[in-house]
C-alpha cells in the first residue's frame, strides 16, 4: 500500500464537519415538527411521497403497466388495494409510481424557476434604473398571463412530456418569484449594511452575493414552498387536459383525464384515488409552507 | 383621477402588445402549423398530400414569412378586426363577445361565493384566533385549497350521476333568456372555482383582520367601552378588508385559467373551452385574439381593484 493521500488523511475531519451539520439540521427539523406539529406531518408525508418517488418498486405491489384483463375495473380488495383501471393496472402501484412524475416536476420545475427568479429579482432590485425598468416590463407582460393559460399555450407548442411540463412550469414561475424577491431586496438594499459594504469598496457581485441574497433566503424559501403546491395543482390540470405527462407513464391528473369520466360513472375509485393522491401532496407541501412562513416571516412571528 | 386611469390605460397598450406578441412568437417558433392539422386531423389520421397543404396554406395565408404575417395580423387589431379563426373560419371577434359573458359569469360567481363563504370564516377565525373553531377553519382553508378544482368538478359528475341519479345540464342557456337554467347549469363550475377562492379570502381576511386587531385605534375603540363586536365589525373589519379586496384580481387571473379545466368538465361553452380547443390546433389566429380579450379583461380588473383600493382607503389618492 502507498502513503495515505491528502484526502484520506482529511476524509475524517471532513465527514466530522458533514455529521455536526446533519446533526443540527436534525436537530432543527425535530424542533420544527414540536413546534408547528400540522408542518411537521406535513414534512413527514413529503418525505414519505419523495421516498415514493425515489423507489417506487419498494412501495408497489404491482407493475404499474401491467394490464391484467381477468381483473378490469374491480374494485378494492387485498389483491388490489384501491382496485383495477379499466385496463386491469393495479390502481395502487399506479398511483405509487406517480408520484414520480408529481415529485420531478414540482421539484424539477420549482428549483429552476425559483432560482432564475432569484436571480432576476436581485438584479433587478439592486441595480434599480433601466435595468429594472426592463425587466420589470418584461415580467408585467409575463404575469398578464393567467399561470395555466401561460402553461397551456406552452404545452400546446412544445407538445406532451415530462421535460416539457418542468420548462413550461418553469417559464410560469419564475416571474412570479421574481417579483416578489425584487420587493424583498429593495427592503434590505435600503439597510445601513448594504451601504457600509458599498463604502469600503464592495464589488457589485459581492454585495448582491454576500450581504443581499442570504438577506433574502427567508423569503425565497417561503415563496418557493408555496409555489411546490400550486406546481403540482398546474401540472395535474396540464395532464387531465391531456397536455401534460404522455400516457403509458403513470401521472395523477393523467389518470383523471380522457374517458375517466365515463369509467368513473361505473367504478368511482378509479376517480378517486389519484385525486386524493394530489390532495394528500399538496396539502402537505401546503402545510410546510405555511409553517415555514410563521416561523422565518419575522414579520408574522407569534401569529 | 382621471388622469391616473388614462395613464394606467395607456401603459397597459404595450403589455398587451407585448402578451400577443409572446404568444405568437411562442406558437411559430416550432414546426407543425394549423393546415397540417386540418388535413391530418389532430390525432394524425389523415392523410398528408404535400399538394394539398401547399393550396391550404396559401389560402389561409401562412406561406407568407412570419414577420408579414405578424404585421398583418397586428395592423388589422389596430382598426378593430381580429381575423377568422383558421379552423373554423368563424369571426374571432363575435366568437369571442358570444362566449365572453359565460366565462365572465362564472368567475364572477365563483369569487361571489368565494367572498361569501370566505369573510365570515376569516372572520371568525381571528377573532378565536388559536383556539379550535381556528384551528378547524384554518385546516379546511388548507385542505380546499389543496383540492384540485377540476376533480371537485368530476366528483360532482361522478358522485352525482352513481348517487342521486343526476347529470349536470348539457348545453347553454342565456341568463337573461332562461336564468333558472342558467344558473343550474353554471352553478357547478362557480362553486369548484369557489373551492379555492373562499380559502384565500378566509386566509387573508384573517390575516390582516388580525394585523390591524393590533392597531391602536382598535385599542382605543375598546377602551372607550364598545362591545367586542362593533369593535370588530365597524373598526377592524373594513381595513382589514383592503388588502382582501387587492387579491381580487389574482382570484380573478386565477378563476379565468381555472374555467378553462372546468368549462371542459361541464361542457360549458365559454372562452376556456374555446382556448383549449384553439391551442390544440394551432388556431393562433384565435388563440391571439383570446389572449388579447383575456389580457385586456385582467387589465381592466386589476385597475379596477386599485381604485377599489382607494376609495376604501381614503388616505391613498391617485394623482
């Protein structure tokens, strides 16, 4: 054996850093949950629903494509926990694999549109002038736009698929967060802090990066949990139109659309459940949010 | 005043400018136009003859290089005509003043209701702020708004039809002809519209009814001896229901995209399921013309919110 590297001598130290962080994000979570115990189960079915989407198999009892033509349209029973669809798919495993799609675009989408968000929003407020004037015209054109107007007219061009939902759900989101984060960093440009940063020679790009955006974590944080919710509302209606997530793969407002109606009429569940599978995400991603506002919102503390 | 709404009217004309251009920039910019669809159908059936397209396509004006085509269409807009629709070949214009009051009156509707229901349960909820009747009106505020309207929609149909043996009416009927019929029919998608706006306003109402509670003025009203209730009606109510009043025009934005799911479900004839069916086919004659009623209509309502504002707010003046 050769000498220990560099990096194996560090490999301790910094696995021992990795721990105290996880260790107090452990411990802030668990405070969290006693806290605000409705965000903390919130929190809890989120992970359950990302730990869903991320081994759908462990979760499933059955292939979700699988068409089983002896067992079309039968209703609960121990075989088929929430019953057969009308091609005889296991409604259960269906809705379990769906929560990947439900997970990737809300995630998907929400990650980059907030992010492009912030960024814009900062610029846009820190530097003020033409700048903002600029773009504060061009998100006024984009927010013209009922969101799922905005999203239809988007997934009517690019055409079904995943990918495509995350962009157009992108394209939407982003303009709203924007707006709101220019507001929050117009409030902490005005502080006595940006301007001492600025007198001893701050570069731009340090002062948006080091003093305004960690300023405004809280409100993007706030504002992006939100948004999870109303992505995942968005993206059903998308696929329950039938321009969202192309069939075979399982999606939950895909499962509502096309001819569901009609199978509906004669076997409910098929109805049911995947709209209780949106109900049960949003309202969880809901509640963290919510939660998430009253504890770093300062401004609504002990509300 | 005056001079406030013509300045907002006149800033709005580059908004709207900007929303149609998008739009057609949006639907050019990738292959596949309307007259493909015509011949082929939209599920791809038919059969494509390359001859046949050509002719089509000339006749409907879409060989000529997509700058013509957009002056063309934006000078026509200016002097009042929005085009024909390329799929149906029906007047943009009348299509649109025909199904407008349908749309129109659902949202309406829905954020009548939603006021409706939503006022009193914000209401109560500050004033029994983090006791249970709270805590139960806030969990149903969060739960309705994580319900998708659309399935409210299809669970109204479903249950409705397996249950009580009723389907939703079929066709449309104009208020002022057969208002009863009407209002059965457009009452359904009104009320899943509702579903989230009431929540919101619940929300909010209880939010900011709670900010001012913290007023002094409301402190002074207690102390010259008034009863919790007038307290709450006359002296907190009324600027607690400014900023409620403001999200009218998101609940508005929100109700008009909504409608476009519900007029589906329902099979109501408005502008939604008009939009749907336009941006199927690539009708970006129409799907432009919509956009321009829809973006002007948001305009109009959001500069009628602010001047709702004002005058509930007396100390905001718009000069």
């Amino acid at each position: 054996m050769m000498g220990r590297s560099v990096q194996e001598v560090a490999r301790p130290q910094a696995v021992a850093r990795v721990g105290r962080v996880l260790g107090e994000l452990l411990k802030q979570t668990l405070t969290f949950i006693r806290r605000k115990p409705l965000g903390g189960v919130g929190l809890i079915v989120v992970l359950l629903i990302v730990a869903m989407a991320v081994v759908p198999g462990v979760f499933a009892t059955h292939d979700p494509l699988d068409a089983d033509f002896d067992a079309v349209l039968k209703g609960p029973r121990s075989v088929h926990w929430l019953g057969t669809d009308n091609l005889g798919r296991d409604m259960y495993s269906r809705i379990v694999w769906g929560s990947r799609v439900a997970i990737i675009v809300s995630f998907g989408a929400i990650a980059v549109g907030t992010t492009i968000g912030l960024v814009a929003g900062v610029v846009s407020g820190y530097f003020g002038r033409w700048v903002d004037v600029a773009m504060q015209r061009l998100i006024e054109i984009m927010l013209a736009f009922p969101a799922l107007i905005l999203a239809l007219a988007l997934m009517a061009v690019f055409g079904a698929g995943l990918d495509k939902v995350v962009i157009a759900l992108t394209v939407v989101y982003a303009p709203r967060t924007a707006r709101v984060m220019r507001g929050a960093t117009l409030q902490v440009k005005a502080m006595m802090y940006v301007d001492a940063a600025r007198a001893i020679g701050a570069s731009h790009a340090r002062i948006m990066f080091r003093h305004l955006l960690p300023n405004v974590m809280a409100s993007y944080l706030i504002v992006a949990s939100t948004l999870l919710g109303a992505a995942i509302l968005t993206e059903a209606s998308l696929s329950f139109l039938g321009l969202g997530v192309p069939p075979p793969a399982p999606s939950w407002g895909q499962m509502l659309s096309g001819n569901a109606q009609e199978i509906a009429l004669t076997a409910p569940w098929t109805a049911i459940f995947p709209g209780l599978a949106i109900v049960v995400l949003v309202f969880a991603f809901n509640a963290v949010g919510d939660a998430l506002r009253d504890v770093w919102d300062p401004k609504l503390r002990g509300r | 005043m005056a001079a406030y709404v013509a300045r907002r009217l006149l800033l709005a004309i580059p908004t709207i400018w900007g929303a149609t251009t998008l739009v057609f920039l949006v639907i050019n910019v990738l292959p596949g136009d309307v007259a493909s669809l015509i011949l082929q159908g939209t599920s791809g059936e038919g059969i494509l003859m390359p001859y046949n397209l050509e002719v089509l396509r000339k006749e409907l004006g879409l060989d000529r290089p997509m700058y013509v085509q957009y002056f063309s269409w934006l000078g026509h807009v200016v002097t009042g005509n929005f085009g024909t629709s390329l799929w149906t070949g029906r007047d943009v214009f009348k299509e649109v003043i025909m199904r407008l009051p349908i749309t129109l009156q659902i949202a309406f509707m829905g954020i009548f209701f939603g006021f409706v229901v939503g006022l009193p349960i914000g209401i109560i909820s500050a004033i029994k702020q983090d006791k249970w009747p709270d805590y139960i009106l806030r969990g149903f505020a969060i739960l309705f708004l994580a319900i998708p309207t659309f399935w409210i929609g299809l669970m109204v149909i479903v249950l409705g039809a397996r249950y009580f043996h009723w389907n939703p009416p079929i066709g449309y009927y104009p208020l002022w002809e057969e208002p009863l019929r009407n209002v059965k029919q457009l009452i359904w998608p009104a009320l899943a519209l509702a579903s989230h706006d009431f929540a919101r306003v619940a929300r909010m109402t209880r939010s900011s009814m709670l900010e001012v509670l913290k007023e002094d003025y409301v402190r002074t009203a207690r102390a010259k001896g008034l009863g919790e209730w007038v307290v709450f009606l006359r002296h907190a109510l009324r600027n607690s229901l400014i900023p409620v009043v403001t999200l009218m025009s998101v609940y508005f934005a929100t109700s008009l995209g909504g409608t476009v799911v519900l007029e589906n479900v329902f099979s109501v004839p408005g502008l939604g399921q008009l939009f749907y069916q336009s941006v199927r086919v690539k009708d970006f004659v129409m799907v432009q013309g919509l956009i321009f009623w829809l973006v002007t209509m948001f305009i109009f309502v959001n500069l009628f919110v602010d001047l709702l504002y004002g005058w509930l707010d007396p100390r905001i003046s718009y000069k």
